[in-house]
C-alpha cells in the first residue's frame, strides 16, 4: 500500500505525535507498504505563537495537492488539525476522496490554556475537521467515550507501543544527584503543567528532561531542580533509567508515551487519575494515580521495577501499525486507482 500522512508535527519537532507518526512509519515500510510523510519541512512556514520552536505551514494548499497527484497514494491520513491537516482535508473533501484523521492532542485545552476560548467553542471547531473521516482513530478507551460524549462519530482505536530494546533498566549510578530522583521528561510547556511537579515537596531531586517554552521561566523559579535540556537515543534512555519515579503531570494528554518509555525503563510512575494516565498506568499495577501528586510520588517509590518492565513489554509497536492499517480507508473506493 502506498500510504500518504498529512501532519503539521514532524520532524525536527521532538513530542509525542512525532514520535509516534516516525514509529509508525518505520514499522509500515518494515511490513512492505510505501510511506510518505508531508511535514512542515516540505513548505514555508512561520513559527507558532507562543512556541516558536513548532513552525506552522504557509499556503500549503497548491505543493500539498501536487505531491499528493505525484504520490498518488492508496490511502491518506490526516495526523493533525493544523495548516497542513486543513489543507489535505479540503482536497480530500474535493476530489470525493476518503480519508482517516487522528486526534493526537487535546487541542481545546491547549488552547484554553494559552487564550481565554470556551471549551464549548473548540470543540465544536475539531468535531467539524474530524466529521467527515472515514476513521477518527483516538488512543485510549478514555478518549473514545469522551469524545463519543462530545458528539465524535467514526472513533476507532489505535494504541501506541514502546522500544523496549532502547528503553530498558540500567545503572543508576552515572547521575550525579541526591536520592530519591524524580523526573519528568516531554515538553516543558503549560498544557504540561510541569510547575505541579517542580512545586512539590519532596526528598532527594527534581530532574527535567527536556525543552520548551517555559523551560527557562521554570529554571529560574526552581533554581534547586535540574534541567538538563532535550535528549534523544541511548541518551535518553539513560536519563530514563536513572530516575526513581516518573512524575507525569499533565492533565490533558491523549496517551502518554513517556510513561510506556519510562516503565520500559524499570522506572514506576506517578501521575493524577485522568485519561492517558489511568489507560497506560491503570490502578494498583505499575504506577500510583492521586490526585495527590506528592502521595503518588512517594507512593511509586515502593513499586518493584520488574513490574514495571512486565507492564510495558505487553505494548507492540508492530500491533499498533497493524490496527492503524486497519483503520485506513482505501481512496481507490471513491475512484481513484491503485498506484502501480
């Protein structure tokens, strides 16, 4: 199958839904199908307000529809709701073509965090882009029924996986910081409520393990905890491995990808119970939910690793490309042929 993907997060971005687009790719052209990924990369672009290090496309509409006539895939999938997922989107709808969507982020939150915009009215704009989808793939059961609730039709799942062989348990002993060590790893922004974290009382160390738009703001309000910045690889696996427990503040994420990464690692999680959390961590197994973030912290440290490790091993990236294959919807059922 010659599969195109219409996303505004690609690479050099560094999240969640880049990751797990990359991974997914990886694994689609491993099993023989033809990938082909249409980024920001591809367009001129400027930079988010806000967030510069995300760049938005700019009239993306004319190259998009020629790369997609060039391509001329079996089926296309629209990862995002941003420039790039719009524009796919209005040529899907035009040419009569079906096509699949995903919601990767809780976009209404994003927004109300950043702006004073009623959820109401968010939400109403997402449904619109996702209604005419063949296939609205979310991650979680938790999501599903929320979005069932909100009026989302079409919902069909696909789960995430874990590199088990590059997130693994490993020595400690290289980091250099107090015991117990509590870390957070993912984008230091403010839909990831990471001053929740920071703001805590707790023994031994704080580190954070990555970059963002209030990175340097909450370095220099929390002068006691470690920033060391974005890690990729053998790298980050390392600072993974040497944490005690993963705190994983957010409230509105979708899934969650670092908390497979770090239970893979042998590191047991603390996190709120909310969706994305409540999915992949689950009650009484290798994490601890409260709505007491501290009491989950402390909590977590009393967790076997080997459990953790046990957890993650049961998500297969291979399994999740596959359910996302089988989401898909053919364009050539609307009368376009196959590619050669």
């Amino acid at each position: 199958m010659r599969l195109l993907v219409a996303s505004d997060a690609w690479q050099p971005q560094v999240n969640g839904v880049v990751r797990t687009l990359a991974t997914t790719r990886d694994e689609l052209v491993r099993m023989g199908h033809d990938v082909e990924v249409v980024g920001p990369d591809r367009f001129r672009t400027v930079p988010l307000p806000t967030y510069p290090e995300i760049r938005l496309a700019v009239n993306a509409g004319g190259a998009l529809a020629r790369i997609i006539g060039g391509f001329r895939p079996d089926a296309i999938h629209i990862a995002t709701e941003g420039p790039i997922g719009l524009a796919a989107r209005a040529w899907c709808l035009r040419q009569g073509m079906p096509f699949t969507t995903a919601y990767h982020t809780r976009f209404p939150e994003y927004v109300r965090d950043r702006a004073p915009v009623p959820l109401a009215l968010t939400y109403a704009l997402v449904r619109r882009f996702h209604a005419p989808a063949s296939a609205v793939m979310v991650a979680t059961a938790s999501i599903e029924a929320d979005l069932r609730a909100r009026g989302f039709t079409n919902l069909r799942r696909w789960s995430r996986g874990v590199d088990t062989a590059l997130f693994r348990p490993q020595d400690k002993g290289w980091l250099d910081l107090p015991r117990p060590v509590f870390a957070y790893v993912g984008r230091v922004a403010v839909e990831k409520n990471v001053e929740a974290f920071l703001a805590l009382d707790l023994p031994g160390s704080k580190l954070v393990v990555g970059d963002g738009p209030q990175r340097a703001e909450l370095a220099a309000r929390y002068p006691n905890a470690r920033f060391v910045g974005a890690k990729s690889g053998e790298e980050l696996s390392r600072h993974y491995a040497a944490a005690d427990c993963f705190v994983f503040p957010s409230k509105s994420d979708t899934f969650g990808l670092v908390l497979l990464e770090a239970l893979a690692s042998g590191v047991p999680v603390a996190a709120y119970p909310v969706p994305g959390p409540l999915d992949v961590v689950g009650t009484g197994g290798p994490g601890v939910l409260d709505t007491d973030l501290r009491n989950a912290c402390l909590a977590a440290l009393d967790i076997d690793p080997a459990a953790c490790r046990a957890h993650a091993l049961t998500f297969s990236w291979r399994a999740a490309a596959e359910q996302f294959l089988a989401n898909l919807r053919p364009v050539h059922e609307k009368g376009l042929p196959l590619a050669a």
